[in-house]
C-alpha cells in the first residue's frame, strides 16, 4: 500500500505558446483537407516532456488576428524515427491565403484524446472531424471561452 498518490501526470493546463510558422513535411492541406501549422523544433524542444503526445484543443491567433478555435495534435515524429514530437495545429477558420512565416501564438486548454495510427485515411478524416467537433463544444463553454479576450492575445505578437 503506497502513502503517496499522483494528481496530475500533465502539467497544469492551459499552456501558452508562441512561435513562427515553418514548413512541415506532412502534406495534410492538400491530402486531408485539414491543413496544419507546425512550429519550429525549439519550440517543441520547450515544451514539458511528461506533456502527453495526443490531440488538445485551444485558441489561436494568426499575427495579430482574430482569435479562432483550434485542435493540435502532439506526436512522435516518424520523420525523426519517432525520436523527437512534432506539434501542428489546426485552426477551425477558412483562411484566405498560407501564413508560413507568421507568428502563431495559441493556448492549449484540454486534452481530447492519445495519439493513435488508423489504418485508412478515411478512418484518419472521421477521427479528425470527431476531435472538431469535441473541441467544438469544449470551446464553447464559459470556463474555456473566457480566455478569447487573454493579455496573451492583445497587442504584438512578436517573439
Ligand atoms: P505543412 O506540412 O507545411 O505544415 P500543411 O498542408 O499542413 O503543410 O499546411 C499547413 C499550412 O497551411 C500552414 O502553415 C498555414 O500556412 C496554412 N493554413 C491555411 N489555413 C490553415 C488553417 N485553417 N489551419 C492551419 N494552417 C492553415
Ligand atoms: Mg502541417
């Protein structure tokens, strides 16, 4: 019988990131239909390491721009043979044009779900819309909505 007992095995949410937007590998605009911003490695590098890989949810902010729903998703990169994460974001916004070089500065609120391989693109797509729509409803409750109108997202973005 233990005398001790583990609260949290991720470290408290939310967490607040900011970084430039680079190229990924992965082609998931064009494969998917749901395109992914990705941070430099740096900026994965910094993040806790018992943060959990899987898919969170949060708010964005492109530059300076409207705050806008987004689900991210955390995982080993097979690039890197699964040595180091990758983290990409996905912004529930229709956006005119790439951002690539831009600031991205977002806040993660919840986890959704762990990282899992599909065996189709199908199945990979119906988990992608399931995690929208979850994020959907998490983001639409007070607790969460609240952070919209954070310091974080007023005024520069710059790094
Ligand atoms: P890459 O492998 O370079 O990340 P993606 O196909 O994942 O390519 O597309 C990601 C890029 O698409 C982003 O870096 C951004 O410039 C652009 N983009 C356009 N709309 C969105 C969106 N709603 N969410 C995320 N990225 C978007
Ligand atoms: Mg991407």
């Amino acid at each position: 019988m233990s005398n001790c007992r583990a609260w949290q095995s991720v470290p408290r949410l939310p967490y607040l990131i900011r970084g430039r937007v680079v190229r990924g590998f992965r082609r998931g605009g064009t494969d998917l239909g749901f395109p992914t911003a990705n941070y430099p490695e740096e900026v994965v590098e910094k993040l806790p390491s018992e943060l959990n890989t899987g898919v969170y949810c949060g708010w964005a902010s492109v530059d300076n721009g409207d705050v806008q729903k987004m689900v991210l998703s955390l995982g080993w990169n097979p690039y890197y043979k699964n040595e180091k994460k990758s983290m990409e974001t996905h912004i529930m916004h229709q956006f005119k044009d790439d951002f690539y070089g831009s600031i991205l500065s977002i806040v993660i609120l919840a986890y959704i779900r762990p990282e899992k391989s599909f065996s189709s693109l199908d199945e990979l797509i119906s988990a992608i819309k399931g995690d929208i729509a979850d994020a959907d409803r998490i983001l639409d409750q007070p607790e969460n909505k609240i952070f919209i109108q954070d310091n974080f997202f007023k005024g520069d973005a710059s790094l």
